[in-house]
C-alpha cells in the first residue's frame, strides 16, 4: 500500500501560529467580508486586512485603477471608514472564522499611527500589526517613512512602546537597499517584516493625451514585480533574523514556494485576487500538493531552504 503524505503547513511569525503560510495582502481583500461568498476564511492562514487609520480617508480623486502589462497601478489613497467603524463592524466580522487577523495600520505622522496602535491593543482577536512605512510622513514635507533609515527607525521604536501584538513593519521596494531598511526596523525592534509594497509607476493614455490616474502615478503589483519581490525578500532574509510575510506578483503556488525557498515564513496573496477570487484557496492546495510531490515534511524545510 502507498504510503500516504500528509505535510504540515503550519508556520509562525513572532510567535504567533498560523495553520498554513498564505494570507491575503492588505488592500486586495477588503476586510474579508468581500470575499465571503467566494472564499471559505477557515482555510486561509491570515486575513490581513486593508489598511486603518485613526479617522476616515477619502482617498484620491478618480480614476485611480488602471490595467497595464503584466498587472496594475492604483492610487486608491489608502481610502477606509477609520478604527472605530473597523472596530465595530469589520472585527466582529472576523472572528465568526477559524483564522487569524493582521490589521494592517496606516497613518500620515506617528502620533496617528500610534492612536491605531493603541485602540487594536484593547482587541484580542488580532495577532499582528502589519505597519505600512509607505505612506507620506506629512510632518517630514511628503517624505515615506519607508524611504529613510532614520524615520523608519523612529516610527518602529515608537510603535514598539505602545503596541500589545507584535508589529510587522511593511516595507517599500522604493529604495536602494531593502537589506538596509530591513536591517534599521529590526534595530528598532520590529518582530517580523513584510514585503515588497507596491512598486511606483505611471501609465499615460495615448489617445487623450493624459495621465491613466488622476494622481498620475501609482502603485504597480501583479505578476510582472514578481522577479523584483523575489530578489529583495532574498535580500531581506539574508540581512536580518526576524521574520518574514513576502508579497509581489504571486499568482500560483509555485510563485508562492519561490518566496518560501527566498527566505519568507509565510506569503500574501495581492493583485490575483482581482483576477480570480479563489486565488488564496488555490495557492494552499497547490503548495501542499508541491509538498506531496517533493516528500516535504514541514514549511519550515522550505523557508529560506535557497541560499
């Protein structure tokens, strides 16, 4: 009789566990409600919500989605209803499922961050703080947190000081050297890192002469970042200890186990979901049949198995 391979897909980042090493990417999923009908939540390892701030965003002006080779640019301005409607509809939402939840946590100067950061602290059900440096730092004349190895070792400290659940700093591929913004949040003290943002591009419509978004440029994801993402969570991985959520273009498990053997103890699922909705659900299957395939015992003889 054939001997029957069951792999354990469990993995964990900052102590907290997670039934298997795919969630969804902050942006792309809402809070899960969205998705609801299409996707079971139990299966997924995370739901990492879209980003909250301590008052509402608007976002930008429209059109602020366009479709270009390979994937697409949005410039949606980090638009959310803000912590206390979070708090009262979207987190009850959440916890009917067997799943763990990341709030992703936004802001435009670390005294708003920080107001976030607190309010989630009275909340049990979160396990993680996904913290986007991306944003413009208003108090530093528009310059992203995520772009200075002092800011982003300042707003990390900071956070570190008020924050209960640990705190995943969510860096930008915008730099020149993701090992060194790796190596300030984890001086800084950050418990795990996640990676890459959205990578900033531009589509202009050649047939009316004018920029595709109103913001004129945009954040690009989708398949075509993948060979970047790759690359700086490799990169990442080898510069600091803590651990890592890697994100950029992935489409199938295969892309998936490609950010596990780079280094990464678990991945987020962005653009796809626009495309298929069950991308999430397909991506765990397919890694544990990759496993199968293989005779891998355990995610963890994968994470960083590449060097």
């Amino acid at each position: 009789m054939a001997e029957v391979w069951n792999p354990d897909l469990s993995t964990e980042i900052a102590g907290v566990k997670f039934k298997n090493p795919v969630m969804t990417a902050s942006g792309t999923f809402g809070s899960g409600m969205e998705y609801g009908e299409f996707v079971d939540l139990n299966r997924l390892g995370a739901v990492v919500t879209k980003g909250v701030s301590n008052m509402p965003w608007p976002g930008n002006p429209t059109p602020r989605v366009a479709e270009v080779y390979g994937g697409m640019l949005n410039a949606i301005g980090l638009q959310n209803p803000g912590i206390d409607v979070f708090l009262e509809r979207d987190i009850p939402f959440l916890k009917q499922y067997d799943t763990k939840i990341i709030v992703n946590v936004c802001g435009k100067s670390v005294k708003d961050y920080v107001e976030v950061v607190e309010r989630l602290g009275e909340e049990s059900a979160v396990a993680l703080l996904e913290i986007n440096v991306s944003c413009p730092n208003v108090k530093e004349g528009a310059i992203a947190f995520g772009q200075k190895t002092d800011a982003l070792y300042e707003i990390t400290s900071e956070l570190k000081k008020h924050a209960r659940q640990p705190i995943m700093m969510k860096l930008s591929p915008n730099v020149t050297d993701i090992g060194e913004m790796a190596r300030a949040a984890e001086a800084a003290g950050a418990d795990a890192l996640s990676l890459i943002n959205t990578i900033t591009g531009m589509k202009i419509d050649i047939h009316r002469r004018k920029f595709a978004l109103a913001n004129k440029t945009g954040g690009m994801s989708g398949p075509a970042i993948k060979p970047i993402a790759v690359r700086m969570v490799y990169q990442a991985a080898q510069a600091v200890k803590i651990p890592i959520l890697g994100m950029g273009g992935i489409a199938t498990a295969e892309d998936a186990v490609e950010f596990l053997l780079a280094g990464a103890s678990a991945v987020s699922v962005g653009a796809m979901n626009f495309v298929d909705p069950y991308a999430t659900v397909e991506v765990i299957d397919g890694i544990e049949e990759y496993m199968r395939k293989y005779h891998v015992g355990k995610i963890s003889d994968l994470i960083g198995a590449v060097r």
